[in-house]
C-alpha cells in the first residue's frame, strides 16, 4: 500500500512539473521567436566596428537580408544534391559525375554571391571604413584559416 501511494504520488508530481514545463516553453515561445528576428550577430559586430551610421547600418541590413535567403536557397539545393551523391554509392541509378557538376555550380554561385555582397557592403562605406573593411577581411581570413586548420588537421599537424 505504501509503494502505491509512493507511486502515485511521484506520477502526479511529474505530470505537474511537465505540465508547469510546457507552459514556461509555451509562453517563452515568442521571445524566442522576436530574438531570432534580430540582427544577427555577424550584422551587430560588421556595424560595430565599420561605425556605419544609421543610413549605413539600415542598408547593410537590406544587403544582409537578401543575400541571407539567396545564400540559404543555394545551401539548401547544394545539401539536397550532395545527399543524392551520396547515395549514388548504393545507388548506380544515380550519375555521381552530373551530381558532382551540379554541386561545383552552386559552390562556385554560392561564392560568386558572397563576392558580390562582400563588394557591395565595401561601396556604402566612407574611406575610413573602407580600410576597417579590409582590416575586417584579413581578420576573417586568417580566423578561417585557423578554424579549417583545426578542424582537418586536429592535433597540430
């Protein structure tokens, strides 16, 4: 009788406490929502240290945004090709060699993009900032660089 009552009990508190968990999740859900409209972190520090003003900061925004949704339409067609590549090694219905085209093609758009915006983002900025843009370049380069180092070549090699 004792372990029914334990039981029921411990059943009836983790009903509450998933019940007072999905209420708190339930009315977070906006705030998550308004936070992911937010500038995102790359756009915050871009502006922060080119100093855009207003009028600069509000086109950079523009720029982002669209090239934002044009990038992630190409990341989408590039995964969806790559993962009928993959399976083209069970599958020899599949042409890996057209696949393998495809995918070059939108690597090279995807590239081909991020130029143009990065050429755009450099023509709304004054003089000054264009040198904080160069500046701002090089760091990213060389952090990439250092971020592909670690990730093909883990232990220093």
């Amino acid at each position: 009788m004792k372990a029914n009552k334990f039981l029921s009990i411990s059943v009836i508190a983790l009903i509450v406490i998933n019940l007072i968990l999905i209420t708190f999740i339930w009315f977070r859900r906006p705030e998550r929502i308004e936070r992911a409209r937010e500038p995102r972190l790359e756009n915050r520090m871009v502006i922060r240290r080119l100093h855009f003003d207003s009028t600069q900061a509000d086109a950079y925004k523009k720029l982002f945004d669209q090239f934002r949704s044009a990038q992630r339409e190409n990341s989408d067609n590039i995964y969806q090709c790559k993962r009928l590549l993959h399976e083209s090694i069970y599958n020899h219905s599949v042409n890996s060699d057209s696949l393998l085209q495809v995918i070059g093609n939108l690597e090279r758009e995807h590239e081909a993009a991020t130029y143009s915006h990065l050429k755009k983002v450099y023509n709304i900025c004054n003089e000054d900032q264009k040198k904080m843009f160069g500046q701002l370049m090089e760091e990213t380069i060389r952090y990439r660089g250092r971020e592909r180092q670690r990730r093909f070549h883990p232990h220093g090699r």
